[in-house]
C-alpha cells in the first residue's frame, strides 16, 4: 500500500520489522484498497442512480451512445455468436457421435448458447469493445481538463457522462445478446446440419424439445446485470484515470479485467439463484 | 439633470430601495475572498493559510515557478478543489456551505479559461462554445447562434470555424475558442490557467489584448495565473506571488508580493525580483540539494 513504507532510521533498541510484517502490511494494504475501490465504486452508482431518476439526458448525448454501444457493436456479436454456435457444434459432434445421440446436438448447443455462453461471451466481448472505450473516452476527458471544464459550466459530469452510458449499456447490451444468441444457433444450424450433416428435423425437434422459454430468459437477465457492470466500471475507471497516455491506457485495461472478473462472478451468483428459483417452482413438474 | 442641478439635489430625502442598498454593500465587499485556506493532497501541503481579496473589476495575476500552487489556488477560488481548511467567499457566499444546485447556479458567474482549452473533443466549434448557453438558458437556435457567431468574431475567429473540430485548429485558435466559450454567458469572474502558454509571441499578444478588450467591454474581474511576465505586466492591475510551500519555514507567508506590476522590480524580496528578471540564481544548487534529500530519503525505506 502507498504511503506504508519501512525507515532504516529506527531509534536503537527498536525492532526493524520481519518478513511476516512485510507480508501482513502488503496483504492488509490490499485488502484495505479493495475495500476503499468497492466503496468508491458504491458512491460512484449511487450518485449515477440518483442523476438518473432525478434529471432525464439530453436527447443528443443519449442517442450518440445508443449509436456507439448498440450500432457500431452489432457486427463484432453477430460474429461471435456465429462462431461460438459453429465451435460449439465442432467440438460436441465427435463426442455425441461415439453414443449414437448426434441428432441432439441442437438439444447442447442452443441450451449452452442461450444459457451461458451467448450472454457471456457476448458481455466479455463488449466489456472489451464498449468497457474499454468507454474508459478510454472519459479517462482522456479527465486528462485534458474536459471533465473539470463541464464541472465549472454547470453540468455534472455523472450526469453528463455516466448516466448516458449506463442507459446504452443497461438497454442494447440485453438486444446484443438475444443477437449473438440467434446467430450462434443460426451458425450451430448450419455447420450442424449442413456441414456434418445431422437431419435437420431432429435437430429442431431436440432443440425445441430441451430450451426452454426460462433457459432464454434467464440468459437476457443476466445480460442486463452485465450491461450495468460494464458501463460503471468502466465509466468508474474512466473517472479515475491517471494522467497521461499511459494512465489512459491503464484505465482502459483495468476496465475490461475487473468488467471481466465482475461478469463471471455475478454470472456465477445468478446462476445459482436462477437455478435455486427454477427448481424451486417448476422443479416437481420437470423430468428428462 | 445638469451637472449644476446634481450639486443642489438632496440625495437624503431620497428614500433607498434596499435592492439599491444590497448593490452598494456587494460593491463595496470584495467578489473573492479567500480566508486561510490550506489544501492538502494526501500528506503533501499545497497551499498553506492563504488569504486573499480580490475586489470587483480587479485584474489580478497569480505568478510563481512550477509547483508553487497557482492553479490549486485558481481551482479552490472556483469552488472546483475543495479546501482541507479555511474558506472561499464569492460574493458574501460561502462556496463551502451552499447546496449542490446553488453552486451550479454560482458556476453561471464564473469563466474558465483552461490551459490547453479543454475543449469537448466530440464537438464542433460552435457546439463548444454553445453548450453553456444550453447548459442554463433556454433559448432558441436562432438566438443561440447568432450569439455564439459574436463570440466567435469578438475573438477573432472565422464564421468556417465554427463547423470545425478541436483537434483540426491549431493551438492559438483553441485558446480563443476557449476564452469565446467562458465569456458566453457574460461572467463576473473570469479565470485564466496560464492562457499564454504553449503560443508564439505574437498569438500570446494576441491573447493579451483579448483578455484587455475583455475587462473594456464587461464589467468583469479577472484572475490570471501565469509565469509569463509580459501578460502579467501587460493585462493586470495587481499581482500577487506565491512559492512552493515545500521550500519555506513553517512560518514563512507562501505569498511572497502582493502588489502593482509596477512595484515587482522594486520588490523587497530577492526570490522575487529573481523570478521577475527569470534569473535562476542559487536554484539550480537548491535543486540539486533537494534531489539529493530526496534520494537520501528514499535510501532510508
């Protein structure tokens, strides 16, 4: 921890601390950073929520932010909901194929991809894209005096900057994922069925039969939380940026690691709390 | 009224409006006034006990080397660091006890001129310079540009300008975009972050005589932190001259002059007919000394 540092200069007859000192002081100075960021980052959406119920956004700002986190993040999901349903279909095929039981593949790959994978991989890839830019943007505002100038204009700068953001990422992120979700089964259909040539009746019937309506929407749920985590770390990051080129740097990589590590945690939580629900209400009714 | 007619009037039987009484008080008090303010980053003293009043349409330059504090001082008086202690009055209101709204209120009477602009790097020109109108009035586009055409032109900027992006002008055009955007909304105090930084002799001239047309045309103050001697002696009525605080005794005042641009080559103190003639002096041994203090320092952990 900064500011912990160790003097040669003791008064004599006063132990110089040990090993295990260090260790404890680096450990607890961890510990206590951790605590001060999660607090940090609590005052940072707290302050974001209250903006947002008490002043709407200009209409300009929101749209911009709506074209950048949804447009411009269309055709980087697209692909890779296609290439997760066509890996997907790759890598089940041989194993499914010793049993006998190809014919479900669309059983597998849609249940994965619009459980976990589609909202998954789709949030780590837009924490990536969206988190990072994100950080990036306002990390360099906070740099180059913008973020001071709109404070000493009038505006608040959560208000301005954050608010905007956290609405695109909260709304598109969720219509990103259901892309992703559908592209992956359109690229598991066809390198299923038209590459390795499963029939393609048995491939619906099975998929049809094994994902559920709660399967599709407990996978858009999470991506709601995921579209929030997203958009307050990385807006977080931003505002807590270091000056120059290299701070800027910093904040965008900070943003999409702990965007990173927040989404499978949280994705991790809701499982268990979804599955919980789900077996708590259907549960006596289901049998495979 | 004749000026003979004014000598006979008895202005004691005029009863007077307490609007007019007010005027009078705030004309009187000054529109700054800092009473001992320290601020502090973590464990290192920026500013220690300043105190300062700055009077209405006063012009006032902040100079001193790197470091010394000018622009945290600049900041605090704009209620945009807050101090650890003391307080900052603008216009008899403590910006350190006024609500959230207020204080956005209060921010419509102050300008700030950054130091490299601080322009909004996905606007326009014209938006920049728009956005505080939009900010706090509401008013209508024909009124917004025609407003912000003036700016632009009181600055010296071509109408093909305002269409532009920042980072397609050049520095100088940016610092007058700038001072166009602080002065939309006809603010009281105007504050300056080195203005003439970073620009030839010619365009930080230029940049002179805009904030002098400034005080001539709005019944503004001013405050313009600088190591530029020739726009402190050049655009303002008083200068005062801090020193890094680190380098002082414990009782040593951080304000080293405080008085007219014309008393700064007569000034008692060695350091600061120093800094006004740019001599560098004992400095570099100091610096050595320091670095040599710190390495030591850092040795020891």
């Amino acid at each position: 921890m900064a500011g912990l540092t160790y003097r040669d200069d003791l008064p004599l007859g006063e132990k110089r601390p040990g090993k295990l000192s260090h260790w404890v002081t680096d450990w607890g100075g961890m510990v206590v950073d951790g605590v001060s960021t999660v607090g940090d980052i609590t005052i940072f959406a707290y302050r974001m929520f209250v903006w947002m119920f008490t002043r709407r956004p200009a209409k300009g700002t929101l749209l911009t932010n709506f074209y950048h986190v949804g447009v411009l993040s269309l055709p980087v999901v697209a692909l890779t909901g296609t290439f997760i349903g066509m890996v997907l279909a790759v890598q089940s095929h041989r194993q499914f194929a010793m049993i006998g039981m190809e014919n479900r593949l669309g059983a597998v790959i849609n249940s994965s991809l619009v459980r976990e994978l589609g909202p998954v991989l789709a949030a780590t890839m837009l924490a990536g894209r969206v988190g990072s830019a994100i950080a990036a943007v306002i990390g360099t505002m906070r740099v180059t005096e913008q973020i001071e100038a709109l404070t000493t204009m009038g505006a608040d700068p959560i208000h301005y900057l954050v608010v905007p953001r956290f609405l695109a990422c909260l709304l598109l992120i969720p219509a990103l994922t259901i892309m992703a979700d559908f592209m992956g089964i359109v690229g598991g259909y066809f390198y299923s069925v038209i590459v390795l040539g499963i029939d393609h009746a048995a491939y619906l019937q099975n998929s049809a039969d094994f994902v559920t309506g709660y399967d599709l929407f407990s996978g858009i749920l999470k991506s709601f939380f995921f579209g929030a985590i997203i958009a307050i770390v990385s807006c977080y990051r931003g505002f807590n940026c270091q000056a120059g080129a290299e701070g800027v740097g910093q904040a965008a990589t900070a943003a999409f690691v702990m965007s990173f590590v927040l989404i499978l945690g949280v994705d991790l939580v809701l499982n268990i709390l979804l599955d919980a629900f789900y077996y708590a209400v259907w549960a006596p009714e289901t049998s495979l | 009224m004749t000026p003979d007619k004014a000598e006979e009037f008895d202005f004691q039987s005029v009863p007077l409006d307490p609007d007019t009484l007010d005027d009078v008080a705030k004309a009187d008090c000054p529109i700054v006034d800092v009473r001992g303010v320290t601020v502090r980053f973590e464990s290192q003293t920026i500013l220690k006990e300043i105190d300062l009043q700055i009077q209405r349409g006063q012009t006032l330059a902040i100079i001193g080397e790197s470091g010394c504090g000018k622009t945290v001082l600049m900041k605090t008086i704009v209620g945009l660091i807050p101090p650890s202690e003391g307080t900052v009055i603008f216009d008899g209101r403590d910006l350190g006890r006024i609500s959230q709204q207020e204080m956005t209120r209060t921010r419509r009477r102050f300008g700030f001129v950054f130091q490299n602009a601080a322009l909004f790097d996905s606007m326009n020109i014209f938006d920049n310079v728009a956005f505080p109108i939009l900010q706090h009035e509401k008013a209508s586009d024909s009124e917004i540009e025609g407003r912000v055409m003036e700016k632009l032109s009181e600055v010296g900027l071509p109408p093909e300008a305002a269409m532009k992006f920042p980072a397609e002008i050049s520095g100088g055009m940016r610092k007058r975009v700038g001072l166009a955007r602080a002065l939309i909304l006809q603010p009281e105090l105007v504050v300056y972050d080195e203005p003439t930084t970073g620009l030839d002799p010619i365009m930080s001239d230029v940049i002179n005589e805009l904030i002098l047309a400034t005080r001539r045309n709005y019944p503004v103050t001013s405050v313009v932190v600088t190591h530029d001697m020739r726009t402190a002696r050049k655009v303002a009525n008083r200068v005062v001259m801090l020193y890094p605080r680190r380098r002082l005794q414990a009782d040593q005042s951080q304000m080293l002059f405080d008085g007219s641009p014309s008393d700064l080559d007569h000034a008692d103190d060695r350091r600061v007919r120093q800094f006004v003639r740019g001599e560098a002096g004992e400095r570099i041994n100091e610096l050595i000394r320091e670095t040599a203090a710190i390495s030591q320092s850092n040795a020891g952990t």
